[in-house]
C-alpha cells in the first residue's frame, strides 16, 4: 500500500514512516521539508497521488483555541478534499476533561473526521516518553525551566507508531481503544532526569484545567492496549 504521512518527519512520524517502510509499504511524506504545506495545500496533489491511506501526525505549537481550531481543521479539511480511502489520525488521551486551546483544536480535528466523508480511525495516546524534553522547551526563564505538575502515563514514540500502522492496514475503524505507556509518573520527576544542567521548577497550573491535570485526567480511565517500553528503557536505548 501506498501511505501519505503528515508530518512525517516530527518525533512520531519519523517512526510512522520507519515502520510503514519496514512493512513494505510505499510511504509518502508530507512535511515542508518534502516540498508539502499542509497549511496551504501546496504540493499536496501531487505527493497524495496513487495514496490509499493518510496518517496524520501534525501538530502546532499553540496554546490559543482559535489558532489550533484552525489549524488542526484546516489539515483535516485539506487531507479529506484530496479523498483518499483512508485517514487515520493521532489524538491525545483526555482531551475532553482537561480546557486547553490545544485539547480544544484536537476535539475540532476528531469531530471533522467524523463529519467528513472520508473513512478514518482515530487514535488517542498519552504523552510520549520524549514530552519530558519537550516540556522544558515551554517556558524558559534563564537557566530554569517552568514545567506543569501533571501526571502522565508516558509511552513510547515508537509504539505509538506501530499502532498507527497497524490501524492503517486494517482499515477505517473509528475511534479505537487508548494507547498508554506502562507506568505513571509525575512530568516534573520525568523532566528533571533529562534536564541536563537546567533547574526544573515545579509550576501548578491554576483552575480546573491544573486540577484535572494534577489528579490524572491525561492518563487512561479503561483497559485499553499498553506500551512495554518504560522510561526507565526509553532512556537507556537512546
């Protein structure tokens, strides 16, 4: 089968085309650096032509609603206009219990699959093991890093791929069981063991959105699928 890869080349993506590629698939990429603006639709025809299915992978760096509504709506519409059998889309676990702009533009991408005319499966996952980098990206003051408490079931990227894969070859599925990682973890205990030299400063996010992070809203409420590579593991291989 031939695979189109929206962002193709980010933290899961890398492993969504690996894995395609080791199954024998034929995988397009559709990332800017592929000549693809998925912004725009540029370029989008011509890497979609002969695609059976499309893995959407995409993400922005946005805390404000509208932006990621318009963001996330906007790659959807764009990927469904170009009809392929097949969409398959990577959400976040708990997105419905915890107010963010970006949780808010992840809702808008789900609800659009659903309302569109293209076949797709949707699958919520937890942060991945690489969030705990991540998150002392955010907010950087000096040699601190802010980092929200919050309690995380991390999983793998690589896993997250596999699962990604696995549901492109089974065809459309709707929204599929959550995937998370084996243990919980609090991200400030995560973040400090990569920190290297920064100074990771605990920060409780006000409101409801801070509580529900704090008492475990990203994390999975069912018995879903989980991952087997622990962080402990994760770090070691890397």
């Amino acid at each position: 089968m031939k695979i189109a890869v929206a962002g193709g080349t980010g933290v899961v993506g890398r492993h969504v085309v690996d894995v395609a590629r080791e199954r024998g698939h034929d995988v397009a990429v559709l990332a800017r650096a592929e000549g693809v603006d998925l912004t725009t639709g540029a370029g989008l025809a011509e890497r979609l032509a002969g695609v059976g299915a499309v893995v959407d992978v995409t993400s922005v760096r946005t805390q404000k609603r509208a932006d990621a509504e318009s963001f996330f709506g906007g790659v959807t519409r764009r990927l469904q206009a170009a009809a392929p059998a097949h969409i398959v889309a990577l959400s976040i676990v708990g997105i419905d219990d915890v107010d963010s702009g970006y949780y808010a533009g992840k809702r808008f991408q789900e609800h659009a699959l659903a309302d569109g005319s293209v076949p797709w499966s949707v699958l919520r996952a937890t942060q991945f093991h690489e969030f705990a980098e991540q998150v002392l990206q955010f907010v950087r003051v000096g040699p601190f890093s802010l980092v929200p408490r919050m309690l995380s079931q991390p999983v793998a990227a690589r896993e997250v791929a596999e699962t990604l894969v696995d549901l492109t070859e089974a065809g459309p599925s709707g929204r599929v069981a959550d995937l998370a990682g084996p243990e919980r973890h609090d991200m400030v205990d995560l973040a400090r063991r990569v920190a290297g030299g920064r100074r990771v400063v605990p920060v409780r996010v006000p409101g409801a959105a801070g509580r529900a992070m704090r008492s475990g809203a990203l994390c999975p409420t069912g018995d879903g699928p989980r991952g087997r590579i622990t962080f402990d593991a994760w770090l070691e291989s890397r």
